[in-house]
C-alpha cells in the first residue's frame, strides 16, 4: 500500500533541481551558518536572550553535544524506498514527529515584530503544530487564528493569581488550541551572564506581554491600563509573572484548569513524571529548558529514557539541543513521542520570515528521513534503543 506522507528527503531533489536553472538556495543548511547568520541580522539584545544560557552555558552546549554519544546503527536491505513520519498524539494525526517548541520572544526574532504570526503560518503551511508561548506580541486569539488546519498548543506560565491563569487557559480553549503544556522550570528565572551584562529583559520593556495586557483578570491589577503606562503594567507583570510557591499539592488544581489534553514541561526525573502521571496529566514534556534556566550539567537527552519509561505509555514529547535530523531520529529512538524544535526555528524566522521557519522544518525532517533511509528504519516505530549504538 502506498503511504500517503511525502518522502520528506525529497526536499533536496527540490534543492539540486532549482539549481539546474542556477537558483541557489539563500537560507543555510546548518545550525552553524544559520546561527552566525542570525546573529548577524538580529539586534544584539535579542541575539543576546535567544542564544544564552544559564551560568557558563555548560548545560546548553551540552544538550546538543550529548547526542554524539549515540550513534545509528545501519541496517541494509531492509526496505525503506518509503518513509512514514506520521504519528498520533492525544488522538490528532500529525503529519511530522516534530512541534515548535514555545519561545517568548519569538515575536521579536521577525523583522516585522510579529513572529508568533509568522511561526503560526509557518505551522499551517508545514503540518508542524506551534505550542505559541504565554509570551507573544500578539494576542493568543490572533495566533491561533493562524493554524489553519494545523493543531495548536498554549503554553502556560504559571502566574500568581490563579484567576489570571484560569482566565488564559480559558480563553486558549475559546480559541481553539488543541493541548496545554505548563511549564515547571520557570518558577524563578535562571541566572543568564548574557542578559545580566546587557542590562537586558525584554519584558521589562513592556515586550511580549499581550497576552496579560489583553486579558479582562490581569487588567484589573493595574492603576492604569498598558496604553497608558506600558512601564508601571510591566512592573506589574513581573510581580506576576510567576507562582514560586507551586507545588505537587497543586497538581489537582493544574489538572482542573482544562480538559484538553494536559501536558507537563520541564520534567527530567522518572518520579516526577510518574507523579504527574498518576495525578491524571496526560503528557510529560521531557526538556531542561534550553539549558537557559539551570547550569546543572546533565543533557537532557541523557534523562529521556527514564522519563520515557516512568511515563509508562503516556506521550512524551522531548527538547533541548535538537539542530539537526539525526537528533530528532535519535530523540525518537530514545522514545520521545515528539520532538520539539527551539533555537534553529527561531533563526529561519530571523533569516527569512515564515519562509525561513518552513525552510528550516523542511531541511531537519529531510535530514531525518534520509537517515531512516540509507540506515533502514522506514517508520517511527522501527526507531528504538536497538536502533542507537552507546560509544563509549
Ligand atoms: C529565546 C527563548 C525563549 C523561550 N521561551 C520559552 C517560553 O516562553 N516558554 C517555555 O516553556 N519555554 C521557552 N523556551 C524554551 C524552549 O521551549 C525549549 O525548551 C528550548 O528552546 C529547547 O532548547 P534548544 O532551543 O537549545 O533546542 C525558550 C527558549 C528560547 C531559546
């Protein structure tokens, strides 16, 4: 039977054949270029709080250098002429194992200032849905007004006041997104040397706040509405921004805010995503933030199989040092659900708007397939720990 997904390593046929007429492709083909390139075109401050970490950036090197552990073991013959990508999860057929991870100032990183808009469009045109973080330019009713047919996901920052929070989740369902990712490893900002030394938190200035500037409970808290005193509303904001006191007793509560599938970020130990699971979340999303937020030193995709196997079944969707497709084909065979895509998203938009962001999605999953290809692991589930060889 013929599968029905494209093979996505046809993207370089694609590539070769333009080039015949003597057009060559503008945007890079590596993590490597496409970083300089975008350091180059954004405004240093944004360069400074999309590529640093936290402390000396030990933890966020090492997310991706982690990967070179592992290695794909080749299998011939086995018949992998076609690929299937596809994967189901919380029930929606999706045409990639890949999202867009939530990035805060991802409006910030087009040159139009309306990234949240571009990634969506982005997600429309490539099947690969956004989790749109709580911190956009635009309002979560206008991003989600861009997905097209493709699912969504609102990520959650936890704020103080649960009614601000109740308030988000709701308007997130009214708006059609399909999933809710709260994230943990946010509670207090981690310490990130880059920022610091500029003096530079883009929030501060009033950034990517329309989502609380728009909502009916955050309006109440302010002695006079954004348009009037974007300073003093920021302020407010960041008095807000976050619950430190969350806990395990809240899961409950957590729980409560959505019957739409429930997903927790930044959970790298197995019994916290046996407790999450067992509290009725539906998902774990196994991530140490970038290594934006603890120095810590452990890669993420060294903690992955353990959560994988406490989470028992239940989806896990993995990042953290994902820049290329052997990366995701790896994060797979290791048992992510999904893989999530950060850093190098935000570069394509930099680079080339939503163009850039497809570009940047068509490239990794061409890389991914063609390695299922000539290594001989033609679907997701042929990807397993059997897959990977641990060099020592
Ligand atoms: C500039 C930037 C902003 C981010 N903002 C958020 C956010 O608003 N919410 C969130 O849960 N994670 C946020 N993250 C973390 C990403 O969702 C993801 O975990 C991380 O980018 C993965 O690491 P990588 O980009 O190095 O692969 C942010 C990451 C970056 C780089």
């Amino acid at each position: 039977m013929e599968h029905e997904t494209p093979n996505y390593g046809d993207y370089q046929l694609e590539v070769y054949l333009r080039g015949l007429t003597g057009v060559r492709e503008d945007l890079p083909f590596t993590f490597a270029e496409l970083e300089a390139r975008a350091h180059a075109t954004l405004p240093p401050d944004i360069v400074s709080y999309v590529a640093g970490g936290a402390g000396n950036e030990y933890t966020q090197n090492a997310n991706v250098t982690a990967f070179d552990r592992w290695g794909v073991i080749p299998r011939m013959l086995v018949g992998a002429a076609r690929r299937d990508l596809s994967i189901n999860l919380f029930g929606m057929a999706l045409p990639t194992p890949l999202l867009l991870a939530p990035i805060g100032v991802i409006g910030l990183c087009a040159q139009d200032g309306h990234g949240d808009l571009a990634t969506a469009r982005a997600a429309a045109t490539s099947g690969v849905p956004m989790i749109a973080s709580t911190l956009t330019v635009d309002p979560l009713e206008e991003v989600a007004a861009q997905f097209g047919e493709t699912p969504g996901f609102f990520q959650l920052y936890n704020p103080k006041d649960r009614a601000v929070a109740e308030s988000f989740v709701s308007r997130a369902e009214a708006a059609g997104f399909k999933g809710i990712v709260v994230t943990l490893d946010t509670l207090q900002l981690g310490w990130r040397p880059r920022d610091l030394k500029l003096g530079n938190f883009p929030q501060l200035k009033g950034h990517c706040l329309a989502n609380y500037f728009s909502d009916p409970v955050f309006r109440t808290k302010l002695a006079k509405p954004p348009e009037e005193d974007v300073r003093a509303a920021a302020l407010v904001w960041a008095s807000e921004l976050s619950d430190p006191t969350l806990n395990w007793n809240d899961l409950a509560w957590l729980r409560s805010l959505t019957k739409l599938p429930l997903l927790l970020k930044g959970i790298c130990h197995p019994e916290d995503a046996k407790r999450a699971i067992d509290g009725g979340i539906d998902g774990i999303y196994c991530s140490n933030h970038g290594g934006r937020q603890a120095n810590g030193g452990i890669p993420a995709i060294d903690l992955l199989p353990t959560v994988v196997e406490a989470a028992g079944g239940a989806p896990v969707v993995f990042d953290s040092g994902v820049r290329g497709g052997e990366h995701i084909v790896k994060a797979l065979a290791l048992g992510a659900s999904a893989v999530a895509i950060g850093r190098p998203y935000a570069y394509g938009l930099a680079l080339g708007g939503e163009d850039g962001i497809v570009h940047v999605l068509r490239s990794l999953l061409a890389e991914a397939d063609l390695l299922m290809a000539i290594d001989g692991y033609p679907t997701i589930a042929d990807l397993n720990p059997d897959a990977l060889h641990a060099r020592a």
